[in-house]
C-alpha cells in the first residue's frame, strides 16, 4: 500500500476514442495526449464518466490505460495516470483497480456502487472504500458523482471519515456542493487529502472555501485555461480570476452538459481535429447542435489560444 498525496491541479477526464466500427483508435488517444501535454495540466483521467468505462471490457480497460501511458511518457512523463475503476462491488472494484495499477495508474478514481440504491447508506458507503482501500495497490480518489449514481451522494460527516484512510488520498466533487467542499476542508485538516473540484462552472467557489483543484470536462478543449485559472487564484490575483471563471462558464456547459459526451466529442472536432464516434446507444450530435456548441464555445476559445507559448 502506498501513500501517496494527490497534487494541486488540473486532471482532465478524457474520451475514449474509437473508430467508426467501435473498435478503440490509438491513433486518436496519441493526438490527443499530444495535446494535453505540456499545458500545465497535473493528470489525466482514463475511464471516468466522460471515458465510457461501462462501454469497454475489462481487456479494453487496462490496454488503453497501458497505451495511454506509454503515449504520455513520450510526449509529457510530469503528467499523472489515474483510472476509473468504480463497479458494483468492493470485489470487482478491487479487481479493476488492481489491473489499472499495473497498466500503469497511479491513482484510482472510484463511484460509489448505486445499483442496488435502496441498500446504499452511510455505513454502506464506508464499508465499501474501506475494504477497496485497504486492497488497491494504488491510492484511492473518492468519486461523488451523484448524476450518474442515481442520485445518491455521500454525505460529508462519511466522506470525513473515510479521508483519514491513510490509502484515501481525495475526492473529486461533481455534486455542486460548495458548502460540502468547505465543511471537508475543516474537518479533513491534517489528513492527505486532497479536494478536487468536479466541473469548470463552479471552479473559482470551489478553490474560495478550500479545493485545490479540478477535474474539468472543459480541458479537453481548453486544458491551458483550466490551468489559468489556477494559477491566476494561487497567485491571488482574485479579479483576474472572478473574469476568467465567468467566461468558462458558458463554454463549459455547452462542452459538458448540453449533449453529455458526444458534445464532448463534437467539441474536440471542431476546435481540435479529431473527436469521432461514441459506443452505441449514444448517438453523435446533430449539425443544429453542434453548431450550437461551437457558437458557446468560440468566444472563449479565444483565451486558451491566446496562452499558447
């Protein structure tokens, strides 16, 4: 078991990419790798919401977090490896984590179990990261996520709890939930843990009252301006900051929320150059609203080329 910290920063959640059969596109994952590298970003995410782990096989799984390694290890080694390996069970997540560690993840990124909602309590919840914690070989990031766990979301005295497990390491936040990232920034104090924000819309607030960091759908597109905003806060040049946040707002719902991932997708095309199909049943965006996304998208775009070195 290790012990390592999270560090501060920007961990961007990347698509999986795939051809037009659905077979996985490496070609495209070392594009896209190559852009994310070297733009101040901490981390990249395989297999979190917006990677369709629960589109892949366990086989798929651990070879695109391999290949995905090997790629950043060309282009940008300062860059982390974390993996989603949240399942239904403290076993197959152990299992999954297990093989994400020796892919190469440092860190592994967990949803609580929601399928069986109505068995899901408090004492469910930290039996759950106790057991996966004290099995994974890698440390764990907690992943309250409750739009994709049919609405269920670990209340801070638990997640407070389980931040003192020495192989707990964090938490990445897409509740919203201002005030539950403050009450763990008191009550976690001493403990290595880190505070991730879960979406570029509520980045600045986050970081007022304790996160120091985030895991922004928006760095796909605009990894430098994620960065940016960071910086602009630890610096402690708050006005510049207040602006930035509110111009990635707009980008950053059109990007993220409008259209789920296929947005995602269809964002990267445009501005990047690649983005392709998802797995079936989601279907690729219309023109209507792709257009839609490009127009949200394009004003702020502005910025993050303008960070360019």
């Amino acid at each position: 078991m290790t012990h390592q910290v999270l560090a501060p920063g920007i961990y961007v959640p990347i698509p999986n990419f795939f051809l037009e059969n659905e077979d996985l596109d490496y070609a495209t994952l070392e594009k896209h790798i190559a852009y994310l590298a070297n733009t101040g970003i901490s981390g990249v995410i395989f297999q979190g919401s917006t990677g369709e782990a629960v589109h892949l096989t366990d086989e798929e799984r651990a070879e695109i977090i391999s290949k995905g390694k090997a790629f950043i290890e060309k282009y940008d080694p300062s860059i982390k490896v974390l993996a989603g390996t949240g399942a239904g069970s403290a076993r197959l997540t152990v299992k999954l984590t297990r093989d994400a560690a020796q892919a190469g993840a440092a860190y592994a990124l967990v949803l609580p179990p929601s399928y069986y909602r109505g068995n899901m309590d408090s004492q469910a919840f930290y039996d759950f990261f106790v057991k996966v914690a004290d099995e994974s070989p890698i440390p764990i990031v907690i992943y309250n996520y409750p739009g994709v766990t049919q609405g269920l979301d670990i209340d801070t005295p638990t997640l407070a709890r389980l931040a003192k497990h020495q192989n707990i390491v964090g938490i990445k936040g897409t509740d919203g939930n201002i005030g539950k990232v403050g009450y763990l920034t008191e009550h976690t104090r001493g403990e290595n843990f880190t505070l991730l924000a879960g979406s570029a819309d509520f980045f600045l607030p986050a970081l007022s009252v304790g996160a120091v960091g985030c895991v922004p759908g928006l760095a796909n597109v605009m990894p430098r301006s994620c960065v940016e905003l960071l910086r602009l806060y630890q610096a402690g040049d708050y006005k510049a900051a207040s602006e930035l946040q509110v111009k990635l707002v707009l980008p950053d719902d059109a990007l993220a929320r409008w259209y789920g991932l296929p947005g995602v997708k269809a964002g990267l095309e445009h501005f990047v150059g690649y983005g392709g199909p998802c797995r079936i049943p989601l279907r690729n965006v219309t023109q209507e609203q792709k257009d839609k996304i490009v127009e949200a998208v394009t004003p702020s775009f502005s910025i993050e080329q303008s960070l360019k070195k």
